[in-house]
C-alpha cells in the first residue's frame, strides 16, 4: 500500500496526516493561532518518528493547495515541494475546502467556507463528496444566493461569524464549524496523477491585497512578471 504524508496549513488550523494505503497511522490537529512555518515541520517530525517511518519509507506527500491564507498555503507547498524534490517521491495538491467538506456526514449540498475577511469567503460546493461547481472567492451574500434554492444545504468550516446570515437567509440550513482534515487530504490525494514538482503553485483564486491595491493604479499587462510566486 501507498504510504502518504499529507497536511494542511490553509487555515488557522494545522492538520498533519501519515496514511498507509487508506489505513490512518496518525495524525495531529492544532488549531491555535500560531506560526505554521515554525510547527509544520516539527509536527510531520514527530509524526514520522511515532510510527517508525523514515522520510525514505514516503511514497507520497499530499498537500492542501489552496485556497486559504497566503502565507499558509506558501508555506504548505513550500514544504511538500522540497520534501517530495528532495526524497524523490510523488505530489498531488487536494482542494483546502474538500478537507473541510469531507468532514460532514449529510446528503445535501455541503458548502464548506474559509473566512476571507470583510463578508468574503472562499466556498466550495459538494455533492456526496464530489464537487459540483468551482470554488470561488465571493462575498457570503452571493453564496447564500447560490444555495438558496436548495432543498438541504450545510455549511462547514469556518462558521462562525456567518451565523446570523445564514439563520435569517436559510433558517432550514445547517452550519458546523468544522477543521480541516488532513487525513480526507491524504485519503483524496491518492486517487489523482501525481504533479510536475517545480510547476506547482498555490491555488490563491484572489489576488494578494497589495497586487489588488497596485492594480489599482496600475494597468494589467498579462505579459508582466511583477509578481513573483513560489
């Protein structure tokens, strides 16, 4: 069986995965608000050495691609570029929303949201685990919009201050404030085509704030490299 390492860093959260085939060896879930460039590496550390594995004994990293924070998913492929470049073994990147979506047990329409700030959210869409519209950078009265048809929908993830909306929009509607699971990660990862190692980026789907307010002023050339990205 596969051994995969996966693990995600898009949100506050940090959720670290070791698989053996679909067999979970451990994992760990710290959701504190803390530096993930500092405690990723620790974590998949202690992992390894808790079920004997050496970094050689790793078929496969799996890693949430985004969207979410910036500096996190940075941070995330990062990491699973130089350890799959270093160690010679296969990468795929899994949508940070279907490790949230994963989560809930409902027959519906499950939106899993990160918090982006200001009313705006990044939000998947998914049927029985498989996603049926695009995630997308939107502000939470267009999701709300989207779904409002809908006979059964559940929201999961980072909840918390969309409460309200929900209840006065959907009140039949369900909300779970749920983590990401780096395990659903690992899980997923190992039924895609592994990745070109140095070709792969972050799924931002939003511009960095200081691109959007340099835009502003400036004008787009598709052909300019002003940005650099990992």
């Amino acid at each position: 069986m596969m051994k995969v390492l996966a693990f995600d860093t898009s949100s506050k959260a940090l959720s670290v995965a070791i698989l053996d085939g679909e067999n979970l060896l451990a994992d760990v879930t710290v959701n504190i608000k803390k530096n993930h460039s500092i405690n990723l590496m620790p974590a998949i550390d202690f992992l390894m050495k808790a079920v004997d594995l050496k970094p050689a004994d790793l078929d496969r990293i799996s890693v949430a691609q985004g969207p979410g924070s910036y500096t996190g998913l940075r941070v995330a492929v990062a990491t699973a570029k130089t350890l799959a470049y270093t160690l010679g073994i296969e990468l795929v990147g899994v949508s940070s929303l279907y490790a949230l979506a994963a989560a809930a047990d409902f027959e519906g329409l499950v939106v899993p949201v990160i918090d982006a700030r200001r009313n705006n959210v990044y939000a998947g869409f998914y049927k029985n685990g498989q996603s049926v519209k695009e995630d997308q950078h939107m502000d939470f009265a267009d999701v709300l919009d989207v779904v409002k048809n809908e006979e059964a929908v559940m929201f999961v993830g980072e909840v918390a201050n969309f409460h309200d909306q929900i209840a006065e929009s959907l009140p039949q509607a369900k909300a779970i404030t749920v983590l990401p699971s780096a395990y659903a990660i690992g899980k997923y990862g190992q039924n895609l085509e592994p990745v070109e190692v140095d070709s792969f980026v972050p799924n931002y789907l939003k511009r960095v704030e200081a691109e959007e307010n340099w835009l502003k002023t400036h004008k787009e050339n598709p052909s300019a490299n002003y940005v650099n990205r990992i």
